[in-house]
C-alpha cells in the first residue's frame, strides 16, 4: 500500500500545485482580457486552426462567417425560386387569360359578321319591297302600306324616290301619311 499512497500522493501534488493554479491563473488573465475588450475565445479559437491537429476541428471567424453567408444565400435562392414559380403561376394565369380574350374576339367578330350578312340581307329585301311598290300603282301600295306597321311603312317609304313616295302618301289615309312624314323627318320620333 505505500507505493500506492505515495503515486496518489505524487498526482495529488501535481494537481493541487500545478495545475489548479495554472487553470485559475488562465480563467483569471481572461476575464480581465475579456474586461479590456479582448476577444480571449477568438484568439483562442484563431491559435488553435493554426494548429496541426486541432485546427481540424476548429472553425475560425472567416469559416463561420462564409458559412453564414452561405445559409443567407441559401434563403435568398429559396426565397427568388419562391418568387419565380409565383411569377411563372401568374405568367400561365395571364396567358390563359389572354388566351381567352383572344377566343371571345374571334368570336364577337364571327358575330359581327354574322349579324352584318343578316342586316345586309335584311337591307337588300327592304330594297327590293321598295322596288316592289315603285312598280305598283300608288293606291296598291297605300293600301298595303296602310295594313303595314308604322314602323315598317316608314322604312319602307324612307327606300323609295320622292315622286314614288309622293304618289303613294296621296293615296293614303291622311291620318297614318301625316305620322308616316313626321317619322320620315324625324326618324328618332
């Protein structure tokens, strides 16, 4: 047991001497660094990267702050590709859109047409009614005209030549050639 007292005892001095004090002694002189505004765990930190074995496991200033740069990165590209599949949504939304619009022109414009190729075929039979009661006799065509609405007599008097009219409106109740000349006058009456 002596031999073992005294290693314990030997270690014990070691300890108590030697290494308490210097731990002490190291926490001491870094507070006090710390106190004047040096940066003891940098410098430490900067020391230790330079070392062969440990600067492998020590991440200086430069590498931290490279990797928070790259994390900034990181969520600035997270946050445009964000951005970018909004404007691409927005950019399909818009052409499907347009798209439409496109459509509904074509087709308005179909209709015009249509409704053109009506008004014009509609307008060439009111010119041939008008040819039609030219060629009759003027009491024929009052007494037609007379059994005819007053807006039709009117559009169909409105088509005829100023002696044909004159011929026909003499053949009329006066009554109905009175509001049929008004209406020719004044077509918004």
């Amino acid at each position: 047991m002596g031999k073992k007292e005294k290693g314990t005892s030997k270690f014990q001095f070691i300890l108590f001497l030697i290494v308490i004090p210097i731990i002490f002694a190291g926490l001491l002189f870094s507070g006090i660094a710390y106190l004047l505004g040096y940066n003891v765990v940098q410098e430490a930190k900067e020391i230790g990267a330079n070392l062969p074995v440990v600067g492998n496991y020590i991440q200086t200033a430069e590498e931290e702050e490279r990797e928070e740069l790259i994390a900034e990165l990181e969520e600035q590209l997270a946050s445009q590709q964000a951005e970018l599949d909004r404007l691409e949504r927005e950019l399909r939304e818009t052409t499907e859109e347009l798209k439409q619009a496109e459509d509904e022109k074509a087709l308005l414009e179909q209709r015009e047409e249509v409704e053109e190729g009506v008004a014009e075929q509609t307008n060439n039979r009111v010119k041939e009614l008008a040819k039609t009661y030219e060629s009759m006799s003027p009491k024929n065509a009052a007494a037609i005209l007379e059994e005819v609405d007053i807006e039709e007599a009117v559009i169909h008097m409105s088509l005829l030549s100023t002696d044909s009219r004159a011929a026909i409106l003499g053949k009329m109740d006066p009554e109905k050639a009175a509001t049929i000349m008004t209406r020719l006058n004044d077509p918004q009456s």
